[in-house]
C-alpha cells in the first residue's frame, strides 16, 4: 500500500514518563529528602493519504413495483323528502321515503417504475490522523517532605505513598496504609533553571498526619434526624472534636401556595448547638428557640436538610480509601412542629 504524508500543526496530550519514588511515614521523622525525575513529552497528529478501495451506490436500471388497489362500493339516497297537499282538514305533509342507489368499484393493480442500485468498487485514497510523540525537554525535580503530626497519633502509623512527578506537579498516591491516620497533602514548586532541553525544579510537599478515629468518628455509625421539645435532635457517632465538624443547617417552612420560605440557611456556630455523648454516639440538640426562628415555624410544615461535614480537606487527603463512604451526605426531614 502506497502512502503519501501531511503534518498537520497542533498538538493533544501533554504525556509525562516517570518512576516513582516511594516513601514509609511512621509519624516519627519530620523531614524526607528525594528527587524525581521524568521525560515530558507531548502527541501532535500527522494526515497520511492512503490508497484504498472505496464503494458507491450506481443506477442500474429500473424495476416494476405493484400494488392492489382493493374497490369498493360507495351508497347514497336518491329522492325524498315531504309532500304537502290540502285535505277536508286542511293542509297536511306526509314524509316520501327516498331511493338508495349503490355504485360498485372493482379493485385494480398500480404499477410505478423505481430506480434499482449496486455497488460499485473504485480506487481512491483516503486521510488518517497518525499520532506521534515529540519530547519536549526533561525535568528534574529536588523534593522535600515536611511531615507534621497532630498531638494525638496512634502507635503503630505506617504509610506508604508513591511521589510520581506528573508535569510541573507531583502526584501522590497511597500504596499501603494502616487506617490509623489521614494523610494530607499539599505541595509549592519553584522552577530553578530551564535551558530548553532541561527544567529543574525545587518542590515541597507539606505532609499532615490526623488521627483518623478523632477527625471521622462521627461518620462511623449512621446519622439520624428528629424532633423533640421544640428543637432537632441529631444522632451521629462520636464527635470527639467539635473542630472536626460542622453542621450547615437548611430549613424551609412548606407553603400551600408558592414557592418554600427559606427560613434558615448556613453553617451553625459552637454555640448554637449542644453535644451530649452516650457511649459510642453523641447527641447534638439544635434548639429552635436559641436560632431565634422559634416563632416563624412553631404549629408550621417544616423541611430540614443538615449535612453533618468532615472539615478535613477532602482535595487532600491521600489514603481516600480510609474515608468513609457517603461522608458529607445531607440528611432530609419533613414535619410538622407542634
């Protein structure tokens, strides 16, 4: 096969070639040291022309197609109507019964001429889109970790990520955990020198071990809603840290007619709830009467969305696979409040 070649100028994925370096965080050392390499690269497209066979649709000729007709037979009332004439009693109509008269079709073929095709194979030469690859320069990167750990860390904290430097950002993944800590991560690159072919950069990782049982225990055991004494009563695991939380709270009164009036909607304050803990649980009271919407929804259809949020920072956490699954969801109540 015969091919004839066009550059076509643009380019697609940028594409980064590199091994990670892996690292074991116990909690205990402070800082890590390494250096990532990589060959970065990006797909441009070229058109070659190709000679293959293409096919068409030709006229050849015409067929008869027919169809019957089937008749029928069409009836209408020839006459009738009144006759009206004078009698000893005076004048007097009398209706005339009319006279049907039946036609009959017959029933008859109809014919029509219609083009008939084949295909027809013929020589031509079509495009393609060939990708290939064209480096652009590697890139050397000196990295420094910082790890800092809260005060309370379990014994035993052992965790495995893989630093894969991905362009001009690193990406860091969880290999092995021990689920006794959150990872997060966050990072700051500075380019060094970039002589075309070479770019080197200094980056550093900022590492934050949180004790994971402190910042996800209310997540563990479902979370329920309900209303007792005026105020909504919240059922979720143990909060341990009220800075971990935070309760955003969305309330509407149901009208009859119209569109639901907000009547709260945002983040609650330390103060404007109140934590009772009982045994792996704890029990948060959100009192109407200290939000001071008491008067607007008392004897009033309610609707309540609380969403009890983690205030971990969900864009940095490494070990994703620790974190409970549907944390964060907003839980809904529909009432009435006598």
């Amino acid at each position: 096969m015969k091919n004839l070649y066009a550059l076509l100028v643009g380019s697609a994925l940028i594409v980064t070639t590199a091994k990670a370096k892996q690292l074991t965080i116990d909690g205990q050392q402070s800082q890590y040291r390494t250096q990532l390499t990589a060959s970065v690269s990006h797909t441009e497209y070229r058109t070659e022309y190709r000679e293959t066979t293409c096919s068409r649709e030709v006229q050849d000729g015409y067929r008869e197609v027919c169809r019957w007709v089937p008749g029928g037979t069409t009836c209408h009332t020839v006459g009738g109507g009144q006759n009206c004439g004078l009698t000893p009693s005076g004048r007097q109509c009398f209706d005339v019964p009319g006279r049907e008269v039946c036609d009959s079709t017959p029933g008859y073929q109809d014919c029509e001429s219609v083009p008939e095709y084949r295909t027809e194979y013929y020589s031509c030469t079509q495009s393609v889109q060939v990708p290939y690859t064209v480096k652009d320069y590697d890139l050397e990167n000196d990295v420094v970790v910082n790890v800092v750990r809260d005060q309370r860390i379990p014994k035993g904290v052992s965790e495995v990520i893989d630093l894969t430097q991905n362009g001009n950002a690193i990406s860091i993944t969880s290999v092995k955990s021990t689920a006794k800590v959150i990872v997060l991560a966050s990072q700051k690159a500075e380019e060094i020198s970039n002589s075309g072919l070479l770019k080197r950069l200094r980056t550093t990782v900022s590492v934050r071990l949180v004790d994971r049982n402190l910042a996800l225990s209310a997540f563990l055991s479902p979370i329920t809603l309900a209303i007792q004494n005026k105020a909504l009563i919240v059922t979720s695991g143990l909060i341990q840290d009220l800075k971990a939380v935070t309760f955003e709270l969305d309330l509407r009164r149901n009208k009859f007619l119209g569109k639901d009036e907000v009547v709260i909607q945002r983040a609650l304050s330390d103060g404007e709830i109140a934590l009772t803990q009982n045994a792996n649980q704890t029990i948060t009271t959100i009192d109407f009467q200290k939000l001071g919407i008491l008067d607007r929804i008392d004897g009033k259809k309610i609707k309540i969305d609380l969403r009890l949020k983690s205030n971990l920072n969900m864009d940095q956490v490494v070990n994703r696979q620790d974190i409970p699954a549907g944390i964060g969801e907003t839980k809904e109540l529909d009432t009435r409040l006598d």
